[in-house]
C-alpha cells in the first residue's frame, strides 16, 4: 500500500480509508466479523480508519475501538459528530455544549485516548461557526484532538471557516469528506480545488456511488443487495442507471470490473487524498483490495469524462448537502404580495 500525505498535516495515511458505516445494526451487527474485516484491511496496509458517533447510534465505534486494541498506534483513527444521539435536542449539533460532551462518548466508545482527525459530519447553520472553531480548538489544545476537519461542506463553508480560523486564531480545518465518485463529480468545481488551494486533505465518501458503481445495479433489472432495499431515489433515477450502462463497456475495455473503475476514478485526482471504502463482508474487502493497483490510463479517463463531463453530477445524491437557500422555500420566493414588477 502506498501513502499519501493528509494536506499539510505531515500524517501519512494509505489511499485507501476503512470505512466503518456498515459495522453495527445498519449494516453487519456481528461484532467478531467486523473486527476480522478491520484486521484484514490493516493487515493490508491500509492505516485510515473513518466512523462516526452517528452509526449504528455509536455501536460503529465501539466496534473500532474494541477491533483496534494493540493496534492503535499505528492507525489514524478518524470519527465525527453533529447528528442526533438522543431525544433531546442538545444531543446533536455543533455548539460547544454537545461537542465538549460528546467527543468524551467517542473516547469512551473508541478505547483511545485521542482522535486523530475529528470531523464535523455536516454543517449546522444554527451555530457561529467561530463558536464551533473554539471549541474544537480547545480539544487540540487539550491534546484529546490532533487535527479538525468538515465533512460535505459548499465551498463557502469552507473558506469561511478557514478564515475564521485566520483572524481568531483557531485551529483550522485541515480536511474536508465531500462525495466524490464517477456519477458524482460536481465537487471538481470547487470543493476539491478549494481544498487544494487551503492545503486541506480530502477523503471522499461514497466512491462507488452507493454501490450503483458496483454493476449490481442495472438497468431494467431487481438488484438484490443489501442496498437495494434502502429509500434512496437514485437508485431508480434512469440518468444514473444509464450512466452505468455507459459506463460497463469502458471497464471491460480497460479489462476491469466496473468496482475496480471506479476505485481507481476517485484517487486519480490530484486533489483526493483516501477514497472511504465501506465493506460490510469480507468479500466486499477482498475484491475492494483486489483492484488496489488499479492505474487508468488517460484513454480510459477520456472515456470516462466522455459519459460524465468533469464537475457534473448524475441526477442527485440523496446524502448531498442540501443548503437552506434550496430546501427552505422561503429563502427562494418572496411574499406573494411582492413577486410583481409593477
């Protein structure tokens, strides 16, 4: 396994991120076989291990952390908070209050000591973002945090913290997590090259698309994977499907599974650092691993900006951040009474 260097951290971390969504109740709730799935993959070199307090309602970390004793040392161990761990409705969030408590339930649940890359899971538009800078500077400084970072965050987010951070004097973000795959490359207009331009590591979510990538789901056909069966529209959306479709001919040419495409798609850019990979069986692992030599050749790029031009998304991500300015419909029409010109 290779290495690359998180943004400007100096931390080396494998091209490859572990991701650990589908360890617990949503996904594999059998704890001895997760921890065989984190094992074979730091066995294989990858050292990124990304969860979240949010996943399986912390049962995903408590499955890292139980996975990696006697080996936490030489893994970067990354995690998140902002979404809802209770009833009420100061558990969730990025004020002081929550983060200050929740990253001692992480610890906890995580057997550690220290998160290296503690992450905001989403923007909360209800906070100062100086007031979530301060405290997340606080954890740096306490030593219970190394490095910060935001995850599905617009452009702007991001380089308002990042000045933020400037003129307090804060600890910045030094990474972002955006979506990022073949039918998903709206992020190459900004989010990436303003990741770039501010030193900031990336490590990108959801590379095979939600599994669409994987070629079980087809157009015309029931797919039969575990996915198949979650509320996502974008599994039905026929431009995606298409796409796909397009797409399957381009690996076999390349004499690839259309996985192992699209695995090779997401770290070929500059500015992605990890791509997340989410098995949920050891199969899934193997054949991710399988692919992780994987080089494309510019032919087979050309092919692929061919079918979906860079920085465009195909249909919509149903996880995407949606802004307020979109989901809120009074952000976007003005009162009746003042729609007319005259």
């Amino acid at each position: 396994m290779k290495y690359r260097t998180l943004g400007r951290t100096g931390i080396q971390v494998s091209p490859y991120a572990l991701g650990a969504m589908m360890f617990g109740a949503v996904g594999n709730p059998d704890h001895d076989d997760a921890t065989r799935i984190i094992h074979k993959a730091l066995d294989a070199g990858i050292n990124f291990v990304d969860t979240a307090d949010v996943y399986s309602h912390g049962e995903s970390e408590e499955i890292v952390g139980k996975a990696l004793k006697g080996r936490r040392d030489s893994v970067v161990l990354a995690t998140k908070v902002n979404g809802a761990m209770g009833d009420d409705p100061n558990q969730r969030g990025t004020s002081r209050r929550w983060i200050i408590a929740e990253v001692e339930n992480s610890l906890r649940r995580l057997q550690t000591d220290h998160i290296d890359l503690y992450q905001l899971h989403r923007l909360d538009p209800t906070v100062d973002i100086e007031e979530t800078l301060s405290a997340l500077t606080d954890l740096v400084r306490s030593g219970k945090v190394r490095a910060i970072g935001s995850s599905t965050f617009p452009a702007s987010a991001i380089v308002e913290a990042q000045w933020a951070a400037e003129r307090r004097g804060y600890e910045r973000f030094r990474t972002e997590q955006p979506p990022y795959s073949i039918l998903d490359r709206g992020v190459e207009r900004e989010i990436l090259p303003v990741a770039q331009r501010y030193g900031m590591g990336t490590l990108v979510w959801s590379p095979l698309a939600q599994g669409m990538l994987t070629g079980k789901f087809r157009k015309g056909q029931q797919a039969t994977t575990h996915r198949a069966g979650l509320p996502f529209k974008h599994y039905k959306d026929e431009n995606r499907l298409d796409a796909v479709e397009q797409l399957l001919p381009v690996a076999e040419q390349a004499g690839l599974s259309l996985t192992h495409l699209a695995m090779a798609f997401a770290i070929a850019h500059p500015g992605v650092t990890s791509a997340i990979i989410g098995p949920r069986t050891m199969a899934q692992l193997d054949d991710l691993l399988a692919g992780a030599d994987t080089i494309l050749d510019d032919k087979t790029l050309d092919a692929i900006d061919a079918i979906v031009p860079p920085g465009t998304d195909v249909g919509a991500l149903d996880m995407a951040f949606k802004p307020e300015a979109i989901t809120d419909t009074t952000l976007r029409r003005r009162p009746t009474d003042a729609r007319a010109a005259a």
